[in-house]
C-alpha cells in the first residue's frame, strides 16, 4: 500500500513567534539571539536572509551584512509553549502526528479521507489564523521524501512528491543536501566511490548496510522512495520523549545539560499526568553536520521523576562521549513505559 507521509516545517520559527506576540515587527530584519558581542543567531527573519545574514553566524558580522538588523532574546520557554500548542491543536485534525522537534512534526496521512492540497491549506490556514504563524509542508512516500520536499517552496508553500516521481525528486538534490548526511557521512561514502544520490541506490542496499550499519538501509529507502515505518512512530504509543532544536551549534556541555533538564522535566510531568513510569531511557542528537544519533539503555528500575530522567540521560550522554562535537538538537525520551496506580508516585518519590 502506498504511503503518504507529511512533514510540517514552521518558517523562521523562533522569529515568527516573536512577530506573532509583536505585530508591528513584521516585515522587518530580525534576528533571535546574537546580541552580545561574542552572541550568535539562533534564527532570522527571510528579510535578513536577503542580506546574506543565516543562523549560527555571529550577530557583529550580520550587524555588518545588515546596519538595520534588530535583535530579539532567547525566549525558550514562549517558543515551547507556543510549539506545544500548535501541535496539540494540530494532532486533533492528525491522528498519526509524531513531534520531531520545536518546529518540526511529521505524520501519516495514508487514511485521511481528505484531497491532500485541501488538507494541507486546512492546516497551515489553522495554523495562521489561531497562532499567526506560518508553515512550509512536504508530503512524500517516506519520511525523507517529505522533508527534502519542504525545502522546495519555503516560506510558506508546499509540495507535495507523488510515488512516481519520489527518485527522480531525489536525484535532483547534490548528496551534501540529502537530510541526515553529514560529513563523517559523506567522507565515508566517497571511499568507496559514492558521490551523488543515484550512486547510492546503484551500491545496492546490502552494500550500505556494510559500511554505514543500519543507517545505510534508512538511507536507501529513504533515497529510493521506500516506505520505512519510523521508529518514533513505533515507539510513539509506548514512549514519552521532547527535544529541541537549537537552530546554532552548542557545545557547551553546562548549556546542554540545562536543555536535558528541561525536557527531563516535561517529561516527567507528562508520565505522572498519564499515570505512567518507564524503564528505558533514550537520548536523541542532531551533531552540527546534521548527523542524528540516538542511544538507549534499560535500568534496573521503573522511574518517573525528573531528576532520575535527567541523571539516567546525562549518563547516557557521557557514555557515548556525546558532547565532542557541537550539537544542534537534544532529546531525551522514556521508553519501556508500564501503567501505575496514582498512590505509585506517594510510595517511590
């Protein structure tokens, strides 16, 4: 059965919210965060964009590139609630959303009953009119399809890539673009002579999964059009995670740990709201060349709290010496998940 997978990618995310709260900033050159003088931008505006000003550079030259350019503060907290809202609201009229990130969600739209063009102009008007906020939608046989399909028509737009045209959509990117291939991963592929997107479907799948382990088979069928259920959407019944995306590399292992706490406790409260512990703990990076990692491990006990869920993460984060490269998201999530009786938490607190 064919699948149509769709992604929902807010433009300009942090920015947008900033406009939303503040009307009369709109259509101005913004940027969020990279005030200070050492400071870097975690997000600008598309009219900063025209300028040659992109995250992570550092907030004197885009003052340089654009004399006009007004910066904003982090608010981390206004963009996580306004990103739980959205995709609250959202997982109402989709079943099947699975949230990726701050900005990002993907789902399964193979049963709606819906023209795929009208439920895309449902959503993003939904998302205008109750946030005043926009978004850029792919829609694809695959995740990866669906992703790379965002990257068409931004801000604002859509496209969506029909079963048939799914490899030649993605031929058409340079292999550096292909979402999740970084550049340990390009190195990689280019000793054994793999240099564009053809070329990997040409190796052969088996082949991949030689050099690159499991990786090689989600790249494969991601490139090839191949519909994989995603583990998140597995796990999406049998698991509580959060992450956030930082637009700009960090690699300040006290900054990280202070995202990793705050995701620990969201997802705390989440698991005693639904009355539920967890056994395994996951944590999830993006690295600065857009390579996602994921790691889990089992404890030896049932656990809820957010200082277990964030020992038990920065563990696991320590393990994998995670912080040696700068990183651009983190997630931390609770797997393993067994249904408690409320008087549980009293006992074991």
């Amino acid at each position: 059965m064919a699948h149509r997978i769709m992604c929902i990618d807010m433009d300009a995310f942090y920015v947008s919210v900033e406009q939303s709260f503040k009307p009369y900033l709109k259509k101005r050159p913004l940027a969020v965060g990279g005030k200070s003088e050492r400071g870097v931008i975690c997000t600008c505006s598309y009219e900063a964009r025209k300028y040659g000003v992109h995250s992570g550079m550092s907030g004197v030259v885009a003052k340089d590139l654009c004399p006009e350019l007004l910066f904003l503060p982090v608010n981390i907290q206004k963009y996580s609630k306004v990103s739980k809202n959205i995709f609250s609201l959202l997982s109402k009229m989709i079943p099947k959303l699975v949230v990726s990130s701050i900005d990002e969600a993907y789902a399964d739209i193979t049963d709606i009953n819906m023209d795929t063009n009208q439920l895309i102009k449902k959503i993003k008007y939904v998302i205008k009119k109750y946030f005043d906020i926009t978004c850029t939608i792919g829609v694809g046989p695959n995740k990866m399809t669906a992703k790379m399909a965002t990257s068409v028509n931004k801000p604002n737009g859509y496209y969506i890539v029909e079963d048939n045209t799914a490899i030649s959509f993605m031929d058409s990117f340079p292999l550096a673009k292909i979402w999740g291939v970084g550049a340990s991963t390009l190195n990689k592929l280019a000793e054994y002579g793999i240099f564009s997107v053809q070329e990997i479907r040409d190796y052969g799948v088996e082949n991949l999964e030689n050099i690159l382990g499991i990786y090689g088979k989600k790249l494969y069928n991601g490139v090839s059009g191949i519909y994989e259920e995603d583990e998140e959407v597995k796990l999406a019944n049998k698991s509580i995670s959060k992450a956030t995306t930082f637009e700009y590399d960090i690699s300040s292992k006290q900054e990280l740990f202070e995202y990793l706490y705050t995701l620990s406790e969201k997802i705390s409260h989440k698991l005693i709201d639904n009355l539920y512990v967890g056994k395994v703990i996951t944590l999830t990076l993006k690295t600065y060349d857009f390579e996602n990692k994921t790691y889990r491990k089992t404890m030896d006990k049932y656990f809820f709290s957010k200082d277990d869920i964030f020992n038990f993460a920065k563990l696991l984060f320590k393990e994998h010496n995670a912080g040696r490269v700068p990183l651009r998201l983190i997630g931390v999530g609770v797997a393993g998940l067994q249904q408690v009786d409320a008087s549980y938490y009293n006992f074991n607190i």
